[in-house]
C-alpha cells in the first residue's frame, strides 16, 4: 500500500487526462484514473505510467470503469460530464451534467468519505451544488476549479500585451464560470505596481472582455470539445495546494452563507486554500460596480441551481 497521497480523477478526458499528466509530473501522488469508456482510463494510465521512466516520476497510475480503485483517496476531482460545443453555452449542459455529476459525486464520496472534492465539470458554479449535495460533504470540503483558470487567462492576455513575464501579474478574477464573470482591474498589478500604470483603460477593458469570451474563443477554434491544459492545469494547483497544505490564496468556486451578501450557493471568490479544503472565504473590500456585477453574476448560477 503505497504512503503517498491519492488522487481520484473521474472522468478521463481531455481535462480528466490531462489533469493526471499534470498531476504525475508534478509527483503529487498515486493518480486513478476513473471513466465509463471501457478500457479507455486503462490505456491512458498504463501509457502514462510508460513515460515515468523517461520523465523521471514515481507514482502508481491506475485506471479503472469503477470506484474500488478510487477508495482512501485524499482530493477527488470531477471532470466527468459533456463539454460544449460551438453556440453552446455552459448553461445548456445543466441537465445531462447534474446527473453525471451526481452519479460520480456519490460513488467517490462513497469510497473516501474524508477526501476533498474539487469539481471541474460546467456548469461549474452549479456542478459544485450538485457534488456537495450528493456528497453529503460539509461546504469546506467540496470547492470548485474556474477562477484559476479565468485568472489565468486574463493574465496571460496582460502578460502578452505588455511583454512582461506571467509570473509578475497578480490579478483576481471573481462570480459564477460564465460571461457575467467579475474580473477586478483595482486588484490587478504587476509587481505590486497596479496594472493602469502600464495600459489604458481601454486596452485593459478589452482584455476583461475577452477574458469574460475565454472559454468560447476555445470552443470556437477547436469545433469539437473545450479548453483542457488551462482548465487541468488550474484544477491541479487547487490540489497541489490542499495536499501540500499550502494555504494558498486562490479564487475558487466556494459556498457562501452570506459572505459578499450571497447565501446558499457556489461562486467564486478568493479563498485560503489548505489541507482541510476551502479554510476561509476571503471578503474583500469592492467598490459598488463590482459588488453589483458580482450579484449579477451569482443570480444567474442561482437560477441554474434553481432548475436542478
Ligand atoms: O473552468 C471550468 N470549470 C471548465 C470545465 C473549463 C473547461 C471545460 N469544463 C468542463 O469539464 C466541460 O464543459 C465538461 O463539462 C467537463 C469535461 O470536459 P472535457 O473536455 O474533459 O470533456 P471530455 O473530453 O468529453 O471528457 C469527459 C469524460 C469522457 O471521457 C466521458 O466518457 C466521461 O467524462 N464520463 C464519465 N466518466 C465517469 N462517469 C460518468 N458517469 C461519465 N459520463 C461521462
């Protein structure tokens, strides 16, 4: 029985896979692979596996179309579900989703009853509701992955635009995974310098528009599918910091009771995250625009988890 930490990825996809690439590499833990598709999570442990020598990785790679595998895992991440296709929005996967989402949540929770759920699968914000519900998981241990991942992209837009490295730009994007996203120009800076000092507000505002159309600039380019590296890579870092205790302070998918004036539903917002999963909901202080923007935001997830 190996001493490492385990990671469960249900759904092995193109972000499920993807995730378990980033996860090896990273040498996070033993990484199970989990899908319907028979075989298919197999193949894709053992060929992953096959790379550890070369990569020079140690970790236990399984794939399995059941949960036994699955059972004592430390972080389990869902991916499973459909992704959009062109002219789809996010909210059109909610039916199909939230039964799978559902399914997966339960059959995991079932077999590691102390793990921390992150949740990739869109409709994210809702997809969260539907995996604590099923769960039966406390609100700090179950956490969804997109404000990384919308971060992400508005920082590699400002990084291209100003030739400076990604690693200098801090930013927070905020609310539900959709268009009605809250990117915060007044908590973006480079090196502490706030981001206004090197572009207009112009320049920036173009760029918080095509942060907000991220995900369907992707999906429009690649016709079949969605973004994956981005998306994997964001949902790897939520569990780099919980298995490493590393009280990182990420935006992430979290239950509010109240905080920011929202009540009973997932939405993003920064949050310090550590072993024990989502350890403080962080309010900041935000100006009246960007509160109502963030409200806007979380009445369309809560319309959506209303038709669950
Ligand atoms: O920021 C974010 N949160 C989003 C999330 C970023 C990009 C895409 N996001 C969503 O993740 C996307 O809209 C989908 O809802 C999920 C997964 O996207 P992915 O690109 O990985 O989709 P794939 O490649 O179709 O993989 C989904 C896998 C596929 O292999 C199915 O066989 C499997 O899910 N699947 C299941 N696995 C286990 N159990 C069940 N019931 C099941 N149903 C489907």
């Amino acid at each position: 029985m190996s001493a490492r930490p385990k990671i469960s990825i249900i759904g092995a996809g193109n972000i499920g896979a993807t995730a378990a690439h980033w996860a090896a590499s990273k040498e996070l833990g033993d990484v199970v692979l989990v899908d319907i598709a028979e075989g298919m999570p197999q193949g894709k442990a053992l060929d992953l596996f096959q790379a550890a020598p070369i990569e020079g990785f140690d970790a236990k790679l399984t794939g399995s179309n059941g949960y036994e595998e699955t059972a004592g895992s430390d972080v389990i991440i869902i991916t499973a579900g459909l992704p959009r296709k062109p002219g789809m929005s996010r909210d059109d996967l909610l039916a199909t989703n939230a039964k799978i989402v559902g399914d997966c949540a339960s059959k995991a929770a079932a077999q590691s009853p102390n793990a921390i759920i992150i949740v990739i699968s869109n409709p994210l914000d809702a997809m969260c509701t539907v995996a604590m519900r099923a769960s039966g998981f406390p609100k700090e241990r179950v956490v969804g992955m997109a404000g990384i991942l919308d971060t992400a992209r508005y920082r590699a837009f400002i990084a291209e635009a100003l030739n400076v490295s990604v690693e200098d730009i801090q930013a927070l994007v905020l609310g539900g995974h959709g268009d009605a996203m809250v990117p915060l120009p007044s908590y973006t800076s480079i090196s502490g310098i706030p981001v206004t000092h090197f572009m207009s507000q112009e320049k920036l505002d173009a760029i918080v528009d095509r942060t907000r159309k991220g995900g369907g600039e992707i999906v429009a380019l690649l016709k079949s599918g969605s973004a994956f590296y981005a998306p994997s890579a964001a949902g790897i870092q939520m569990a780099e910091a919980i298995l490493k205790d590393k009280q990182r302070i990420l935006p992430c998918a979290c239950y509010l009771e109240g905080e920011y004036g929202l009540e009973g539903i997932f939405v993003g917002v920064p949050c310090l995250l550590g072993r024990k999963g989502v350890e403080k909901v962080i309010e900041l202080k935000l100006s009246e625009k960007e509160l109502a923007e963030l409200h806007e935001s979380a009445a369309g997830v809560k319309e959506l988890v209303d038709k669950l």
